[in-house]
C-alpha cells in the first residue's frame, strides 16, 4: 500500500517528477512529460501497477523499512535518505538533472558505516500500469519498451528477472558508491546516452544553488519561502514556461470520496498566482516564460480563453475514467483530463490580468501583445460579467453569481484601467470606468447580506465562501470596511475547523452539496492562508502570525504541502505537492514580514 501523501518527497528536473516514499520507494514517475503516461503508479493502486524500491534488503514477509532521516542537500532538489540497520547506516541519494537530453532519474547508495545488504527492485508497468513492458538485454543494457516508450535501466551491479520485476541484491561498506539510472526514450530512436551520475550530481547541485541565490526574501520566514520556490520552480514545465498545478492525478480531497482530479496542467489562476510570488522575490524570467506562455496558450482567441490548458499550451484535456487502478486507499475514480477546462469562470480574468498588471508594474519589459489581450480580455468582460458561471471552485453543480467572480471581474478592468492611465495602453477609458463603477455596485447590492454583515458565496445564496476573504487583497474594499471586517468574522466562525483552519465552502457529507458532488473535503491550505493575510491587513497581526505559524506546522518534514488538511484524520490530503498551497504561505510570509509579525 502507498504511503500517507505527507510521507513523499518530491524530486524533479522542470519537466516531471516523481515521488519517494520514505522506504525508499518511487511510487509516481510519468515520463517523459508531467502528463504523460505513468510508469510507476503504485501511488493509485498496488505495487503490480509500478515502483522502484531502493533501500535496505529485509525478509519477504516483512514491511520495507523507512528512513531513520532523510532531507534535501542545502537548498535544492536533490534528496538524501540515511537507514540505520543492525549491519551499520547506508544513504541514498535521489535527484532527476535538469534535462540536457532524456529524462533520467539517478540514485545513488553510499555506504555509511558497516556492511550493509541492499535491494533495488524495479517493476516498471507503462500505461498508469497497465501495461506489462518487454524486458530484455541490449548491449548490456536493461531495456523496458511497450508500444512509443522505452526506459533504460544502468547500474554497475548485477541484475536478475523475477516475477516481472527486476532485481539487484548487494552489499555496501564504508566508502562504496553504487549508482543506478533510469533513462526514457521513444522506442523508435536510438538508445540514450550512457549516464553520469556523478557529474550529474554535481551539475544538479550548482542549478539549484545558483537559481536559489536570486531570491532577494531575506526574511525570518526564508527556509520556508525558499522550499516553497523550490516547489514552485520544480513545477515550471521548462520548455515552454507553462506551470502544473501539482504533479499527481486523483489524490483525494477526501479519502475513500470521488473528489479525485488531475491537476497536471497549467490552471490560469494558479500560474498568475505563481507569477506574482515569483515576482516579488526577484524570479523575474520565469515570469518572463509565464507571460510568453500565456500569449502563446490564448493567441489570437481571448473570448474563448480556458481556465486551464495543457503545459504546452493544449486545448483538449478530455477528462477519463482508469478503471483498472482502485485509487489511493481506495478513492476511486482515478480520473486523466480534466473536464473543467472548458467551464465559465469570470475570476481568471482578473487573475490574468492581474498577473500582467503586477509585471508591468514591476519592470518587465513590454510586450505590446500583451497590452493587446487585456484590452481584449476587458472587451469580453463587458459583455460578459453579468453571467453566472462555474466559479473558482469549479463546481460540478449549476451555474451561480458567484461573488468572488464578479469582484475578480472588477479587478481585470480596475488593473485596464490603470494601463491606460500609465500611457501604456489606449482604450475607452470614460467607459471602463463606468463598468468597473457598474460592478462594484452590483456586488455590494447583491452579494452582501446586510442582517449578518458579510459577503456570500453568491447572489443570494446564504453560505459563505473562503474566496471572500480576497476581497480587501484585490483591493476592492479598504481593510478597515466593516463589510470586510464582517465578512472575515463571519468565516471565521461559519467556515473553521476545529483546530482553526479554513474550509472553502459548506460541503453536504454523503448528499450532493453546493459543488454538485457528495462527501466532504478537508481545510483548504491556501484559504487559511489567505485568512492571515486578512488578520494581518486588519490589524490583528498576533492572530495572523499564530495561524501562520500553526500553517507552517502541518508541512511534512521536508517543507511540502497538498492542497488540503483533513482536520479528522489529521494528515495531508489532495494532489502534491500543490502550487495553490505553497503561493498563499510565500505571500502571507511577505505580509508577515513587512509588519514585523513574527515570533522569536
């Protein structure tokens, strides 16, 4: 059985990644893309659909043992993982280069001290394990190939084929080196090239070193800021700039439920998040290769803009059932694709926007198309805003005014506006200044319920929603409002778990609720994030710092979170690890930062 979702580390070269378990076992890899087909998905079923064991050699009947310590080498991406058995302590070194040719995954074990038996067991299944690949020789090499896919197998040791898995058994002392390599390559060229893995190594190290020594947060916060950039880098598909949301599909949002999505694609909101943190910690070329993905993604076409494309840039993301694998623990379905892409969200219009405004305003250099689609975007919004739709939840349900849209559509024309004011831009701006009047109106009208003193989910609608709280954030009301103070208190007291942490929205149990689906889910990561920014920005700074804090606490131990903490179960759910949850803690840490709320 998989591991708790907080039990992995994520190690990847910009392109995919994969996740380790802290037995040592790889139970998520897709090569060669993040959204490629799975070879290892043990992570959503059973170790018969894929994984790579590395670690001490133990009894066939007993569980691999776990990590005594493990951690990432200084800043960076590369993972270590030190065992202490009654033999002596061994360490694995795990990391994926930045590609300069295939995607390669390298391991190195180092012994510590004593002698210490070792087993690496690979069973590599293509297809999110589906597909049993043909495992052979090839010029003393050991290749996998089924179908467009082979992966290439090196390592000095001696192998052997046993139950459609392959196997090496050996032993470590003091000072040994032992290195074993995956390498991907279409099936129809040319065998990749022999791996490095110590120069490699050391390329690896000198990338992460060097990318990290542009982050200009100096903070008391940085180990965390920085892991979290780490994260976020890590999810920046390089080629083409475009950023995952996560790189796994159908991690529950509630364990054993069916709120189990794909989230290995670039979500509009979610990148223009990134860019922003990006941005106001000196990662300026990233948010370079966003803006030039985004305008490559829209292209000429901005009344049809999607929520979310593929990493290149793709449209299509039909969403499929894999009915052979059962879900981790059990939370079926596991879904690919993703059928929200062509849904109606007003929001990621601001969000977009938004994105563009913060890099005008922060030097980057020009792009006149860029200008040029949020003009366009602004057009489309007049036309437009009045409409429900799906909102930045997604739902599965009917279509509302959902109030978080409408204040997000307010911000796409607010930031418009501000261009063309700058001189950066022309357009109607006597016009757009009477819409964005228009909607403004129109929210505090019909979104605010005057007898509880709060903001709602939607027009008309009496349940609250998390997204709310970015109201005084977007700037749409001062932070001293009392609509806003209102409506922060009102989720507070309406939308808390237990333990202090913020739901997104009234879930149903087991009847169909307000997104259309049934079950629950857990406290939403970024939305108790956003709760401190709130707490900050209203001068209840000591509260802020307090949750803040407790936030930071529910990272696993190399500093990673999923979307979502279940307060019953006490453990991490959702896909991992997630952009949406790692942006709000860099943001909030700034906040933080800049008005000195913080301990010690």
């Amino acid at each position: 059985m998989a591991g708790r979702i907080e039990d992995y580390a994520l190690i990847g070269d910009m392109q995919t990644a994969a996740l380790v378990c802290r037995d040592g076992t790889v139970d998520w890899l897709c090569l060669p893309r993040f959204d490629s087909h799975a070879i290892f998905a043990g992570l959503l079923g059973t170790e018969e659909h894929g994984f790579w064991r590395l670690g001490p050699a133990h009894a066939a009947d007993a569980q691999p043992p776990t990590a005594a310590r493990r951690g990432y080498r200084g800043d960076s991406l590369i993972l270590e993982s030190e065992w202490d058995t009654p033999r002596g302590t061994v360490r694995v070194t795990d990391f994926m280069p930045p590609r300069d040719g295939a995607p390669q995954l390298i391991r190195i074990v180092e012994g510590v001290t004593g002698r210490v038996p070792m087993r690496s067991a690979l069973r590599m299944r293509f297809s999110y394990g589906r597909v049993v690949p043909w495992v052979h020789k090839h010029e003393g090499r050991t290749v996998a190939v089924a179908g467009p896919d082979s992966v290439w197998f090196d390592t000095e040791v001696e192998t052997y084929g046993k139950s459609l898995t392959t196997y090496a058994d050996f032993t470590v002392a003091p000072g040994d080196r032992i290195a074993f390599t995956i390498s991907w390559e279409p099936s129809h060229k040319r065998p990749p090239a022999l791996p490095e893995p110590e120069q490699s190594l050391e390329a690896t190290e000198s990338f992460w070193r060097e990318w990290v020594e542009q982050c200009t947060y100096h903070g008391p916060y940085r180990e965390a800021v920085i892991r979290s950039l780490i994260t976020l880098k890590a999810l920046t598909y390089a080629p083409t700039g475009g950023i995952v949301a996560a790189p796994t599909t159908s991690l529950p949002e509630d364990i054993g439920g069916v709120r189990n999505w794909d989230y290995r694609y670039t979500w509009l909101r979610d990148a223009a998040i990134t860019l922003s943190s990006l941005l106001r910690t000196g990662y300026r070329e990233e948010a370079r290769a966003w803006r030039e993905w985004l305008l490559r993604a829209v292209a000429g076409d901005p009344e049809n803009l999607q929520i979310m494309y593929g990493i290149a840039g793709e449209r299509e993301l039909g969403e499929a059932e894999l009915d052979w694998l059962p879900g981790y623990e059990d939370s079926a379905p596991v879904r690919v694709g993703n059928g929200a892409a062509h849904q109606l969200q007003l929001d990621v219009y601001g969000e977009v926007t938004e994105a563009l405004h913060l890099a005008h305003m922060t030097g980057l250099a020009r792009n006149d198309y860029a200008s040029l689609l949020q003009l366009k975007l602004i057009r489309y919004l007049e036309d437009h805003w009045q409409e429900p739709d799906e909102g930045i939840w997604e739902v599965r349900g009917p279509r509302r005014h959902f109030v978080h849209s409408k204040v997000m559509a307010w911000v796409a024309v607010d930031r418009t506006i501000k261009l063309i004011e700058s001189g950066d831009a022309d357009g109607p701006l006597e016009r757009w200044r009477e819409l964005r009047d228009d909607i403004h109106r129109d929210v505090c009208e019909r979104g605010y319920d005057k007898e509880r003193n709060t903001f709602t989910q939607s027009y008309g609608s009496q349940e609250l929603d998390a997204s709310l709280l970015l109201i005084p954030q977007m700037g749409f009301l001062p932070p001293d409002d009392k609509r806003v103070i209102g409506t922060i208190e009102a989720i507070q007291r309406e939308l808390s778990t237990s333990d202090g942490f913020i739901l997104r929205y009234p879930t149903e149990g087991q009847s169909e609720g307000v997104d259309g689906l049934p079950g629950d889910e857990g406290a939403f990561l970024a939305c108790s994030f956003w709760m401190a920014d709130d707490l900050a920005m209203i001068g209840r700074v000591d509260e802020a710092r307090k949750l803040f804090e407790k936030l930071l606490a529910l990272r696993n131990d190399l500093g990673l979170l999923a979307e979502e903490w279940d307060p019953r179960l006490q453990r991490q759910v959702g896909n991992f690890p997630q952009a949406f949850s790692h942006v709000p803690l860099i943001d909030t840490a700034l906040r933080l930062t800049a008005s000195g709320a913080y301990g010690g």
